[in-house]
C-alpha cells in the first residue's frame, strides 16, 4: 500500500505540472510567437542542466550517472531521448500553435491508448475491461477534439493540430514503456538526466537551419524558466520514478486526468472555455480511467 500510495503521488504531480506544459506552450506560441524549436531547446537545456548537477552532487549519484549504465543504456539513451523528449516535445509546441490547449493537452489523454497497446504486445494478454477502457478513451478523446459531433463524424475538424497531439501521444508512450527496465534498474535520475541531454543535443543540430523565433521579453523568458523546471523537470522527474512503484497500465491511466487539469488551467490563466461535448469527451476519459484502474492493475 505504502509503495502504491507513493506511485499514486508521483503520478499525481507529473500529471498536474505536465498540464501547465500546454498552458505556457500555448502562451509563449500564440501570444509571444516563439518557435516550438526554440523552446524544445531551451526546456531541455534548463531542466537538463539542473537535473545533472542534482543527481551529480554527491558521490553516489555520480555513480548511477556515469558508471553504472552499460553500453546498451547509453544506446537507449541515445535513440529514446530525441524520441521522447525533443520530437514529442516540439509536437507538442506545434499542436499548441494551432489548437486549443485543451486539444493539444489530449496527447496525454491518447497516450495511455499507445501505452495499452503496447504493453498489450509485449506481455500478449489483453482483457475485456482494458478493451472497454481503451475504446472509452479514445472515443473522449474523438470528443474533446471534434471529430465526433452532435451532427455525427466531422473529420473536417481533424487538423493538422491534431496530427501533432497524436504524434506527441505515441513517441510519449514508446519512451515510457521501453525505457521501464532501465527505470526499475538504475533509477528516474539517470534515466531522465540523460534522455533530456540526448534530446536537447540532437535538436540542436537542426536548429542552425531553421529559422527561429526566440522570447524577446521578460515575461517570456520567466513562461520559459517555468516551462523548463515546473513543466519539464518535475513532471519528467516524477513520471519516471511513478514507473518504479505503479505499472504501465496504472501509469498510463493517470495521464487521462491530464486534459482535465489542462482544462482548468486553460481556464483560469488563457481565458479559454469548453464546450459541452469537450466536457462530455474529458468525462468519458475519466471514465475510461476509473475503468482501468482496478486492483488487478497494481499488480502488473
């Protein structure tokens, strides 16, 4: 119970401070026009840089960090970190520029589908309850976007916005299921310093060929010190280290409540509303969690 209750916490912090991700996307995109490249760089550049000197500042982290991962680690590190963090970042940053923060927020309302799918795959063993779960959420998800209407389908309405929600939504479940072994072995310290370092350093290659917009004032550059540390470090941080007490299917359970919290802040910081099929849509995602999340789950 003790192990849960603290999976439970870890998640609960990741999926809050994870909704602001979208809320000051959203700001420093639409508000500021910043590139989504510019803050892909400097999320990871800040939360990276700190995460390093905290894991570093004692021997015991210097260990984990340097000389406990093997050479297949480091190979991990190297393909899931731009993977996980720089391309489902700057999807992430793109869907903020063209949709609502409540349909940018739903990457992480669709990534528990990716991540049921495949946990399902590896482990080959799929129940009713997780399927009903599945199709609940996906079904929220078709609502809170509007594809799904009261007038029927409006695939009109699915934009090339929502391409990026999606692709946010599967490189975030491939990090999070491939990277659990080296989680549960090493710890979320290394783990996530060195998928972020990865990231940041292979965005930065292509960055010299774009043509970027960077924060040009104050409060942008305090919405960019929040996006790296508040938005980036802690939920990534705690993310990784939920993986150590809940399984895939709990964790991936979490991240539906993410539009939710998404939808408030979106409310009471931007200005933005909901409709009543959104609404409807971030209930049936609810729904699908409480579905999913059943005792047999925290036994995986």
């Amino acid at each position: 119970m003790r192990r849960w209750l603290t999976g439970v916490f870890l998640a609960a912090v990741s999926v809050i401070a994870f909704a602001s991700t979208f809320a000051a996307g959203g700001a420093l995109t639409r508000a500021h026009g910043v590139s989504p490249e510019v803050l892909v760089l400097l999320r990871f550049a800040l939360a990276g840089t700190v995460m390093l000197a905290f894991e570093a500042r004692n021997a015991e982290g210097r260990r984990r960090l340097f000389r406990a991962p093997c050479r297949r680690d480091w190979l991990l590190f190297a393909a899931l970190g731009p993977i996980g963090t720089s391309v489902m970042s700057w999807c992430v940053f793109r869907s903020c520029a063209c949709v609502s923060t409540v349909n940018a927020s739903m990457a992480d309302a669709l990534a528990p589908l990716f991540m049921f799918a495949l946990a399902a795959w590896q482990v080959r063993r799929i129940s009713l309850t997780q399927i009903v779960g599945a199709i609940c959420g996906f079904v929220g998800a078709l609502l809170v976007i509007g594809v799904v209407s009261c007038g029927g389908l409006a695939l009109a309405a699915f934009t090339v916005g929502d391409v990026y929600v999606l692709l946010a939504a599967l490189t975030w479940a491939f990090y999070s299921v491939c990277g659990r072994e080296v989680i549960n072995r090493l710890g979320s310290g290394p783990y996530t310093v060195w998928t972020m370092l990865f990231g940041m350093s292979a965005f930065l290659l292509f960055l010299p060929f774009l043509d970027c917009v960077w924060p040009s004032t104050p409060r942008a550059w305090l919405l960019v010190a929040y996006l790296g540390l508040g938005s980036t470090l802690v939920p990534f941080w705690a993310w990784n280290a939920a993986q150590k007490y809940l399984p895939v299917s709990a964790m991936g359970v979490s991240a539906y409540f993410t539009p939710v919290a998404a939808l408030i802040l979106a409310a009471v910081f931007l200005g933005e509303s909901a409709t009543p099929l959104q609404l409807l849509g971030t209930l049936l995602v609810c729904c699908s969690a409480l579905v999913e999340f059943r005792p047999r789950a925290l036994q995986g």
